[in-house]
C-alpha cells in the first residue's frame, strides 16, 4: 500500500475481490492497493526484454544508414513513424505488405438468385 493513500478507495483481496473502502481502517489484513503489486519474479524476468531487470522494454536496433532509409520509407509509404524497435528485416516486410496492391472487388449481382 503507498503510505498516503487517499479515500476511499479500491482495494484488492488476497482471492482477487476488490472493494471500496471508506479509511485505511476499514480495510481487512492481506488486503492491497492494486491486484498485482506483488508479480513473482518468474513473471517479470519472462517480460524484461531489455535485461534493465524490469518488465517491459525493448531493445532497439543497431542504427545503420540502411536501416534509416527503411524508417524514412516507411514514413512517407503509411504515413506514420514505425516502431523503434522494428529491425531492417521487420520494416522490410512491413514495407512490402503497404507496397501489395489491393485485393480486387468482386461484385455479386445477388438479384439473380
């Protein structure tokens, strides 16, 4: 729980309830200020993608001349910055994907049936 907590407000039980209390003194022992406050490290280490020991985060790749000319293609092809973590290989197949022509549309004429 943070150590100014203001009320009322959500808890969470310790089998996944979640309640609104009025003060700090209404809330029953082993209860918590949010459901996953406490993640097992097996967890966290599984979503730590950047080895900074916390979940989350991407590692971004080595930035080459090609690859900024992939990102600037990109760009001005869809019209909005790709994600910084998309290596030369990703933003290849991304821009051949923008590049694929349209699927054609066929009409059916549904009076005939």
């Amino acid at each position: 729980m943070t150590e100014e907590a203001t009320f009322p407000s959500w808890r969470y039980g310790p089998k996944g309830e979640a309640e609104i209390f009025q003060s700090e003194a209404d809330v029953p022992k082993g209860w918590k200020d949010a459901p996953f406050a406490e993640a097992p490290d097996s967890v966290a280490k599984a979503f730590d993608h950047d080895g900074d020991g916390r979940p989350g985060g991407a590692i971004a790749p080595e930035p080459t001349d090609r690859l900024k000319e992939l990102r600037d293609e990109y760009r001005a092809l869809v019209g909005k910055k790709p994600f910084a973590g998309w290596d030369e290989a990703e933003l290849e197949t991304r821009i051949n994907a923008a590049k694929a022509p349209e699927p054609e549309v066929v009409e059916i004429d549904t009076t005939e049936f």
